[in-house]
C-alpha cells in the first residue's frame, strides 16, 4: 500500500519554531536535469545528520546509503541504485540524497528519486509516489531530532553539572584560602611583635654595650696613669 501524507504529520512539522526545521519543495540541479526535491532545513546544524540518515534509512527501509551494497558515494550526493521501497512503489527506483552542510548554522537535505534516467518522480507526474517519499523524510525528522535535542538537553545538562561541581570546589577553596589568609595574617601580627620586642632588646644591649665601653676606657686609662 502506497504512503499518503497525514495532515496531522504536516502539520505537527509545519508548527515547529522556524530555528529548529523548515520545510519546502525544493529544486535541484543533477546532471542537467532541474528535479524537485523534499527539502528540510535543519537549524541549528546538527553536524552528523549525514551518518544519522544512512543508519535510519539502513535500519527502516533496508537502504545502504554507505557505499556497501548499490550505491556509490561521492562528496555531494548519496545515491542507492536499483532500490526498491514498497511504500513508494513496487518498481525499483534510484533514491538520489543531498546534505549540504556548508552553512554555519544549517543544513539542507534535499531527497529525490527516479524510476530510471530522466524519469524522475516528481509530484505533478508521479503524485502518490512522491507523497510518499515526503512521508519518508517527514518520519526521519519526526524520529531524528527529538533525540537530537534529547541528546543536547543531556550535553547541556552534564555541562552545567561539571560548572557547578567547578563553582563548589573554587568556592571551597577561596573559603580555605580566606582561613589561610587570616592565618598567615595572624602569623605576620605575631612575627612584627616579635621583630619589633626582638628590636627593642638591640637596643637595650647597643645601650649597654656603649657604657661598658665608656667603663671599660676610664678604667684602662687608670691603670695606665697609675
């Protein structure tokens, strides 16, 4: 049985913040040829969108988007030849995936397919097949990024526990430097007691010293006059 699109589903994608998806027929250029497309723009970026399309439509639909089985891989483009996806069609199809990631804060998934060369499925010639594949894409959005967020919520949260467990330990130890301060405080109060009674005892002997050496030199003249 062929996919239909759910008004529901379009409108739970259509209702999400315009900073988290987008969604639109889009229009590529592949080999000569201007093909619509199902374009979905994911922002902020989600940087392994790529990997996580391959393994998604490995796992749902048996398609080996990584160069294992029918496809062939190049920098632009995941291609899966000679497929067939029951919920599109009976007939093998070429599925033709685009991820452009070259943006700072997005990324562009355009998804196409073809019954063959220059036969493209395209939503005025092929309606029900192409409906299908948007139903497609709109489930791996629908899948994907709740636990891509999911994932981020958790990031965010184990990197405000590390700040936190920071804060605790650097609150700790300026509480234990504080003590070390008054005790060094203390300790220096102490010491400039001691050089300052230490002080008064040199002068206490210089003061004598020079008496007895005043004595000394009366005496010894004395002695010598005698």
């Amino acid at each position: 049985m062929k996919y239909t699109i759910i008004p529901f589903l379009l409108f739970f994608f259509t209702s999400i913040s315009a900073q988290t998806l987008s969604y639109s027929i889009g229009e590529i250029e592949y080999k000569e040829d201007v093909v619509k497309t199902i374009k979905i723009t994911l922002d902020p970026k989600p940087e392994t969108i790529k990997d996580v399309f391959e393994d998604w439509m490995d796992d749902y639909y048996n398609v080996d988007l990584d160069g294992k089985k029918f496809l062939f891989f190049d920098k632009k483009y995941l291609t899966a030849k000679g497929i067939v996806i029951p919920e599109i069609s009976t007939r093998k199809i070429d599925l033709i995936v685009s991820v452009d990631e070259t943006e700072m804060n997005s990324t562009k998934l355009d998804v196409f397919a073809s019954f063959g060369y220059n036969n493209w499925i395209q939503p005025n010639e092929h309606y029900s097949e192409f409906a299908a594949l948007e139903g497609i894409v709109y489930q791996f959005v629908a899948d994907y990024l709740p636990e891509y967020y999911l994932d981020k919520v958790e990031d965010v949260r184990e990197e405000l526990t590390d700040l936190k467990d920071n804060e605790s330990e650097m609150q700790e130890e300026l509480v234990e430097n504080k003590e070390d301060l008054e005790k060094l405080r203390m300790e220096n109060a102490e010491l400039l007691e001691r050089l300052r009674q230490n002080q008064m005892k040199i002068n206490s002997v210089q003061t004598r010293l020079k008496l007895n050496q005043k004595a000394y030199k009366s005496i010894n003249k004395r002695i010598i006059e005698n």
